[in-house]
C-alpha cells in the first residue's frame, strides 16, 4: 500500500495548485491525472494564451444555486496572488479588456508555472492513471489504479466539469459524488453557444462569420457585448454569457443597435421615408451592421420591401425588430464546444471555507466539478486558483 496525507485526483489547474499549496505545508501529496499530460484545458484556454484571471473577479460573476459559496474563497485567494506567482515566474502577460489577463506568449506557462511549484513542493505528479475505484474506510480513502493502491486520510476531488470531452473529461467527479451520496445539481454546457431553429437557419444562411456588438437579454439578464454569427446559431462573449441564464424553452432577444431606443430608430425610418428611402439612417446602419445581415433584419412579413414603400406601421414593425430580434434556441452547442459546465454537485454539502465535505470528513471537492459557474473572462480559473487555496490549507 502507497500511503500519502493527501491523494489529489485530477491534474489540471485546480488539482495542481490545492496539491503544491498543500505539499508547502508540510504534507505527502500524490496527484492522479488520468491523461498522458497535466492541465490540457489550460493549454487550449484564451485561444492557446489562457485567460488566467480577471482582475475584477467578485461573487457577483458567478452563478451558484448557493450564491454566498463563492464569498470565502475568494476573498481569501484573489486575482492579485495567482498574478504574483506569474510575475515571481517572470511570465509575460497583458490586459485584453475589462480585466481579463493572458498570456503574452502561450497558455503552456501557466502550466508550466503550475508543474514546476507542485515538483518543487515535493508534492508527486502521476500521468495516465485511470481511476478504477475510491474506497472510504476507518477515515482512510483508498485509490485503486490499475494494480497500485493508494491511500490517504485526505482525498480532493479535483476532476473537473464535462466540457471538452475530446481533451478527456470525465464524469469521475460524480461518480464520486453519487457513491456518497452527494447531492448533484444537473450538469449542462456552459460559455457556450446556442443553436438557431430551422426557420432561423434559413434566415441567417450563408452569414456565418459575421460579427459586430449587440445587445441581448434573456428574461431579466442582458449584456451589451460582441456577438457572432454561425452556421447552426449564435455564438460570440455575449452569447456565451447568455448560455449561463438560460434553460430550453426560453427565448433570446437581440437588439441589433443598443445605443438607439425604438422610437428613435422608427423616427429615423420616417425621415429616411421621405428622403426616398436613401438618408442618413440607412446609411448609417449599412455601415453599422453589414448589408447583408441588414437586409435579413428587415425579412419579415411587416416589413418587407424598400424603406422608401413602406407604411409607417411597417416602419414600426422594422424599428421593432431592429431592437428585438427573438428566436428560441432548441439547444446549446453541446460539451464538445462548451468552455466549461454549469451545475454540479452542490456546494450546500461543503464548507465554503474550506471546500471539504460536510457528511464525509476528509473528502474535498474544488474546481469545476462543484456548481459554481463564472462569467466569461478569466473568473473560472480565477475560481479553480481560489477553491484549491481554501482547500489547500486544510488538507
């Protein structure tokens, strides 16, 4: 029997950094990666140059059927400490917008960062291991791999979400969970795009590509943000932020020009109206949205034909549509495209301050695997760093 204080099952950003975190402290530490490398995800991350924080990161940009949860930890380990460990590692990075930080160079540092503290710690990084069974025992957790046992008197569920399968994820994490008898908030992909109905498809056919800021909202939620056309739906950071809110069966509402109001935009019309159909607005707005997509705005039964022919009830109809464009999805893009999940197990069975599991002591769960969801924009890992910290003091 291999025995450590603390086995860790998942190698990615949570599981390496609760595991260096904990091996500082003193403590023999083993980490199971089921994948022939660590932190695949982060190589993928920000487009290859990994999104490693926000520097605005607060409760308020994650979604949790447990809002307070999220409070402790962050409060504790901040966007200001994992940004202090990039600079000691001399690590190039800059602010795209709003806070979020990437990488200058490739996401492969912030792993490298993450492998190089765990080694050094002492703490024992063990690749290709395909968990076949957790056993819990006298206040002992056995980890069975293949024909090694291993055992620890603390275990950290650090396996991640469902997103990505292609990179290896797993459902472990609520294996684990449902064998004691953790309560599970349905999973569902998240940071994700959402899939037009066939009647949609047709309308927007042939404009994959095409992208510029909106506004959208989905019942009392709404962001102004850039959106993309694609050739099953609508994607781009607004639409990825929207998939958070919304549940099958709810409608998307775009509006296409965010700095107008409606009867701004229907005064518009009528001047444009009595120019002929050719002044300022419409120019305006061929430049504001591209032409085609303009036009596909415009493809309704109210409000067909030139500007210029129109009644005004059809202008109306027009301005109307302009700013609240509707369809409702009938699905998201699925885990294969999904930045990370939503739901997971639920984070009244934890301690916010320490993540471990009040029914089972010893037994920790941090990262994504647990129901709490950030916003696009660095706050997912930002909650992976934060929830390993909590962990890794304790363990």
């Amino acid at each position: 029997m291999n025995t450590y204080d603390v086995i860790v099952l998942g190698g990615g950003a949570a599981g390496l950094f609760c595991a260096f975190e904990a091996a500082t402290r003193g403590r023999k530490v083993l980490v199971l990666e089921q994948g022939h490398r660590p932190g695949p995800k982060i190589l993928v991350s920000g487009g290859g140059r990994c999104n490693f924080t926000n520097l605005y990161a607060k409760p308020s940009n994650y979604y949790c059927s447990n809002p307070d949860f999220v409070n402790n930890a962050l409060s504790q380990f901040k966007p200001k400490h994992f940004i202090a460990l990039v600079k000691d590692r001399r690590i190039p990075y800059h602010e795209k917008k709003d806070g979020q930080l990437f990488c200058d160079k490739s996401a492969k540092d912030i792993i490298d960062l993450l492998v190089h503290r765990t080694e050094a710690s002492g703490a024992k990084l063990l690749l290709n291991q395909k968990i076949q069974n957790v056993a819990h025992s006298n206040g002992l957790f056995t980890v069975q791999v293949k024909d090694q046992a291993y055992q620890a008197s603390r275990l950290v569920i650090a396996t991640g979400g469902l997103s990505w399968p292609q990179l290896g994820a797993s459902d472990l994490g609520f294996k684990i969970a449902q064998q004691f008898g953790l309560k599970i908030i349905e999973p569902s992909p998240a940071l994700v795009g959402l899939a037009f109905p066939e009647k949609e498809m047709i309308r927007f056919k042939d404009l994959a590509g095409i992208h510029l800021r909106v506004g959208v909202s989905c019942g009392d939620w709404k962001m102004e943000e850039d959106i993309m056309i694609t050739h099953k739906g609508l994607s781009g950071p607004v639409i990825l932020n929207a998939s958070l809110v919304w549940e099958p069966g709810h409608e998307i509402v775009v509006n296409w020009v965010p700095e107008l109001t409606v009867e701004e935009t229907f005064q518009q019309l009528k001047k444009d109206k009595s120019s002929g159909g050719r002044g300022e607005f419409r120019v305006w707005f061929s430049e504001r949205i591209p032409r085609r997509l303009a036009e596909r705005i415009a493809w309704n039964a109210e409000a067909r034909g030139p500007w210029a022919e129109l009644s005004n009830e059809r202008l109306l109809a027009l301005a109307k549509d302009i700013h609240a464009y509707s369809f409702i999805p009938t699905e998201t893009f699925g885990y294969r495209q999904a930045e990370v999940m939503k739901g997971g197990v639920d984070t009244k069975e934890f301690s916010s301050q320490t993540m471990e599991c009040l029914k089972v002591p010893g037994l920790f769960f941090i990262g994504e695997i647990l129901d709490v969801t950030g916003q696009l924009g660095g706050f997912n890992f930002q909650w992976a760093w934060s929830s390993a910290w909590a962990a890794g003091q304790v363990v």
